[in-house]
C-alpha cells in the first residue's frame, strides 16, 4: 500500500518533462529519474501487471515513502539536472561506475615562454590545454612518454626551470633544448608546442606533411642534426598509425562506438575511440548490481563518461587555443537508444560546441564498429572473470600448502622499520582477494621502544621484537572491540556491504623468521586470540656458500619452514604483501622522522595554526623570540588577533623562557595514523 503522500502527488503530477526522486521511509533520496513526461513515467512505476523488469522496482515500491519532482523547459535541462543529483546524491539504485573518479587529462600550458606537457586529474581555468580525458592512467602516461621522447618539450617544473644552473639528464640524450640554461629559439620551441598538440589531436596527416617539409629544409640548409629529430618524429608517428587497427568506415566523422555486455547485473562496456577512419584507443568499464535495462545503462554512462565540467573559452584564449578541449565526439554509436537521447545529445552538443548524433545503426559500416564493441566487451568480461577465477585457485593452493582452515581471502602483513632505532614505525598492510587493500592500510607510532628520544631512559632503542609485540598488540585489540561492537544498523543491508576496517583477517602474516612468528602469537593469545591463523615469512638470503636461499614460511608448532618456490602461486601474494608492508613501514618512518626533525614548539599550542605558525616565525624568528615579544608586537603582525596571543601566553608563560625548545620533540605520538 503507498503511502498517503505519494498517492496525492501521483495524482497531481504535471505532463511536462521533469527530474522525479524516489525517497525511502527515512525521507533518504534512493533513485533519480527523467522523463519526458512526468505523469505518464512516475506512474508507470506503480500500475499493476506493468512491463517494467527491472529487479529493484520490487524493493522500491516497498520502501518508497515520498517522492518529489522538478519540473524542466525541455528534455535537456532534464537530462543535465539529472546527471547533476545523481552526483551529489548517489541514489542506492542508480547505476554507478566502478571508477567514478575524475579521468586523467594531458595539460599542455600554452601561456608559458616554454611549455610542457604533463598529467594532472581535473582541468581547471588557467589558460592551458586540455587532452582527454584518458581511460587509464597508463594511457595517458603512455602518450605522454612517447611525446617526451620525441618531441623536444622540457620535462622539469616551474621552480626547476628557474632555479637550475645547468642542464640535466633530459638535455644529454637529446630530449630537451635547455631552456633553463641555454638560449633557445621561441619560434622554433613553438613550433615544438603545436606539433604535439597535432599529434595528440591525431591529425597525422597534416603533421605529416609539415614535418617531412621542415626535415627537407633543414637538410637543404645543413642543419643535420635538427633534421635528423624531424625525422624520428615522423617515424614516432608511422609507429602510432601501425599500433592503430584500421577500420572500414564510410565516413572520417569522429565517433565513439560503446559497446555492451551484461551477465545478470554484471555489466562490461567498452568504448573504442575512432578517429579519422581508425580506431584509436578503447577504453573498458565495469558495473556492479546493475538491475535496470540496458538503456538506461547506456544513459548512465554517457552522462557519467562525458559529463565532465566545462567552461567556454574566453577571447584571449580563442586566440592562442587555450582553455577545454573538445571531449565529445560529433557521433555517438550505441548498442541501444537511451530514454530521452534526443535531450542528451542537445545537451552534449551544448558543452562540445558542436553538433553531436546519437545513433542505433540498422545497417552499414556503423554496424560493424557496434559489432565489434560488443565482441570487445564480451571478451574484456571474460578476462576479468578468468582473472578472478584464477586469484580463487591461487588463494586455494595457499590454504593447503599452510594448512589453513578456511580460505585466506583477507590477508594482512606487519611490518617494524626504524632508524637507527629511532622514529620506530610499524605498519599494517591489508590484501583482498588478491588485490591490496589500501583502505585497511595502517600505520602505528612505536610508543615504548626509542620512538622520540634514543636517550631518554625508554626501553631498548631498535628492539624490534618489542615493537611488533606493541603493534600487533594494539591491532589484534581493536579487531576484538570491533568484533565486541558491530556497527549500528547491520540489519540494513546498505549499511554492511563493507566489513569494519578492523575485523581480522583470514590470515596474518609477519615479516620475519621464527623469532617474529613467537612474538606474534604471544601478543595473539594475551589477547585471547588462539583461532587467528599467523604465520611467519622469512626474506630470502643468501649462505655461506653464496647459493640463494628460497622463502621460507614458519608456522605454529612446526620445527622446519615451508619452502616456497620462487615462481610458485603460493608464494606470489605472501612475497607481494611482504614487500607492501616494507614499502609502508618505510614511508612512515620517514614522514615520522620528518615531522620530529621540523616540530616547533608552536605546533603544539591550540589555537595556533599553520598560517599563523607561518606569520609569527616569519615576524619574528623563532619561538623564544615570540614567547619574549609583547602584546603589541604580537598583534602588529598580519593575522594574528586576540585569540592568538592568549593562546601563547596560556602555553608559553613569561616567567619560564627557557621552556620553549623550538625543536623540541612531541612528548607522545597518535595511536593510529590511517592511510
């Protein structure tokens, strides 16, 4: 039965095209949704013997507890309005891309005297040209080396340029003119600049021309070895037209061409990226508890994919090309009509500056591109799966060969790194299903073995089997406290599709031999922990008679290790955390070393910030000297008001000068620093 409220307003829904919101009992937004008319759509949703499949009406007509709806001019603004909520609010049943982030963009600043290439995640209003967006990182790193290897760009930063006094590397082996050091010519770096811009435009042809042109001029005028880079630039890009598969098409009408495969509610789409006639690049998606048509998958992720916020360029940057780059394609091939596509290709013309077609071809070339999307994302599904088959297998060979009893899906790693037994740091790293888990990444301050002061009269600086015994310690408690107190609202399936970040996991393992292994345990049964799998995993070494040794894992109660191969499976995610947790131990250790190194007395005055730390330091020097300054001085200084100066004097009394260390080390450290 609906509730009151929603039957009234079904009743009185207006016929022009609009944005409706699904809300639960809790009055939370759980679905967003355009139409062109709003009557006749909401409606649809709650007819009896209607023909919408889709698996998550069941569950929506049974928690819906209001609904809203915002009226729109046209189909467009409905389409951006919705694409706009479904941002801020990710409704439970809309669909979401696995990799919701911001995709990686090549920035070429035009407005600099010497311009670079590099890679940055969101475009922003400086002048600069934008590339992209790229699927992956590694495209877009991939584009961006084989540009810096062929086209003389400088490589190093703003401060670099300005600071350097003589050239580095890059200009030794022929990939930078120098400008840092060097007098280099503005016309001819510039034509460098546009050559790129070409290039990653794919315009290849005209390129072409202008480059086999400019390597005959310099050669007529013996300048050998400038044509000699003109001439590794054209094979740059004959190397970029021989990766690129040809494809047969009627028209060079840039395109993207989305194909679609679905198991269930999985869902794999590819988008292959054609330019001129050629199939540039392909890009792969994934999407999870998708239990809606294929439309409006398809809807979703043209939204998602090019609905990138854009600006118009401004006249100044019109003239020298500046500003965004042109992300849409004049033509959108799609395996089905979205709801609305007339609405979402007005917008996207909108944004692009251009006329942009959404089509569902019957016949022709058009259906040989959709063809072979399909088959792409068919095999890309494939893959993956085969993949996670084999992470299953793996996992399942480490369970026997350690004897564990149930499948070690979630493995955790402990590592101690200090220096010269000081700033002791240990680090827990997490692995699930064979992928890191850098959300249960942890970092632990060692607070009683030489963690500030190696003269401070603490225990034993550097004993690291006192470090361990404190980490694991602290850790294996807060797995019981979570294990003691499960989150509010698990009867919520919502609520528990993530596990706490401090259950303990299927298996722990610690680096290091049997000395490690004992300590482990001891701090596991202390605790009353006498069911948690640990095991101990020696680093391979070499003897006597230099002869390599394997890995070797320790278990409880066994005399001799297991030797693990080298090349064996069962080795791959032990030897992989282990390096992990040493990689993060180490990196705590020197964020910890360098915060002790930098630490101001200011730092721990509350209400002291790091502006103000900035401004007074700045003013006056140091902290005696603050602590010495008066009230007057102190309030002269930009920034600093009042509040301020109550706060030093609280912290810092006149009577004791010689209480300010300005480099003084805090007397504790946190207990959990997460990453």
């Amino acid at each position: 039965m609906l509730p009151e409220v929603v039957q009234e307003k079904l009743r009185a829904l207006p016929a022009e095209s609009g944005v409706y919101l699904f809300k639960d009992q809790k009055n939370e937004v759980v679905y967003v949704g355009k139409a062109k008319s709003l009557r006749s759509r909401v409606r649809s949703y709650f007819q009896s013997g209607g023909s919408d499949s889709r698996l998550f009406i069941p569950h929506l007509l049974e928690t819906i507890g209001d609904l809203d709806t915002i009226v729109t001019a046209n189909e467009k603004e409905a389409t951006i309005l919705e694409n706009t909520l479904i941002k801020e609010l990710r409704p439970r049943y809309n669909v979401k891309l696995r990799d919701d982030k911001e995709y990686l963009s090549l920035r070429l600043n035009v407005t600099h005297a010497w311009p670079r290439l590099d890679v940055v995640r969101r475009p922003a209003a400086d002048g600069s040209r934008y590339f992209g967006p790229y699927h992956s990182a590694t495209a877009a790193r991939r584009t961006l080396h084989l540009i810096n290897k062929h086209f003389q760009l400088r490589t190093c930063s703003d401060l670099e340029l300005t600071s350097r006094r003589r050239p580095c590397l890059q200009y030794q082996i022929k990939r930078c003119p120098a400008p840092c050091v060097y007098e280099v010519d503005p016309a001819w770096y510039k034509d460098q600049v546009r050559a790129v811009a070409m290039f990653i435009e794919g315009r290849h042809d005209e390129l072409t021309r202008e480059l086999h042109d400019r390597m005959q001029r310099s050669a007529q005028e013996m300048r050998f070895e400038l044509a000699a880079v003109y001439r590794d630039q054209l094979r740059a890009i004959e190397q970029v037209r021989e990766s690129q598969r040809v494809v047969v098409a009627d028209d060079e009408v840039e395109k993207d061409v989305i194909g679609l495969y679905r198991e269930g509610d999985l869902v794999e789409l590819v988008i292959l990226h054609v330019r001129g006639g050629r199939l540039g690049d392909v890009g792969t998606y994934s999407i999870k508890h998708a239990e809606i048509p294929e439309e409006e998958i398809v809807a979703a992720f043209i939204a998602q994919h090019y609905g990138r916020e854009q600006r118009p360029r401004s006249e100044e940057e019109e003239a020298v090309g500046a500003g965004e780059e042109i992300l849409v394609p004049r033509e959108i091939v799609v395996p089905c009509l979205p709801e609305g596509h007339a609405g979402i290709a007005e917008w996207l013309a909108e944004r692009a500056g251009h006329k942009v077609a959404i089509v569902h071809p019957k016949r022709g070339a058009r259906v040989d591109l959709l063809t072979m999307a399909n088959d792409n994302a068919r095999h890309s599904f494939l893959e993956k799966r085969r993949v996670s088959d084999s992470v299953e297998e793996r996992l399942a060979q480490l369970q026997e060969r350690l004897r564990l009893p149930t499948l070690p899906r979630r493995i955790e790693c402990c590592d101690i790194s200090h220096l010269g037994g000081g700033d002791t740091v240990g680090a827990v790293v997490a692995m699930t299903d064979g992928v890191l888990d850098k959300k249960r990444y942890r970092t632990f301050h060692v607070r009683g073995t030489g963690s500030a002061n190696r003269g401070s009269g603490e225990l034993n600086a550097g004993d690291d089997y006192a470090a361990m015994y404190e980490v694991l310690a602290r850790r294996f408690r807060r797995g019981i406290t979570a294990a003691a107190a499960p989150a509010e609202g698990a009867e919520d399936a919502a609520a528990t599709e993530e596990s706490d970040p401090w259950e303990l996991p299927d298996l722990f393992v610690v680096d290091g031999g049997r000395g490690q292994l004992g300590v482990a345990l001891a701090a596991a049964r202390d605790l009353g922990l006498h069911q948690l799998p640990i095991v101990g995993l020696a680093k391979e070494k070499e003897n006597v008679m230099g002869e390599t040794l394997v890995d070797r894992v320790y278990l409880p109660g066994q005399k001799n290790p297991i030797p693990l191969k080298t090349h064996s499976a069962s080795l791959f995610f032990l030897a992989r955390l282990r390096d992990e947790a040493h990689r993060f131990s180490n990196r705590g250790r020197e964020k910890r070393g360098k915060a002790r190194r930098f630490h101001s007395a200011l730092d721990d005055v509350r209400g002291i910030g790091p502006t103000t730390k900035k401004a007074l330091l700045k003013a006056l020097g140091s902290a005696i000297a603050i602590q010495r300054a008066d009230d007057a001085t102190l309030l002269a200084i930009p920034g600093v008001n009042k509040r301020h100066v109550a706060a030093l004097r609280k912290a810092f009394p006149p009577a004791t000068p010689a209480a300010i260390a300005p480099d003084a080390a805090p007397e504790t450290a946190p207990d959990e620093a997460t990453t």
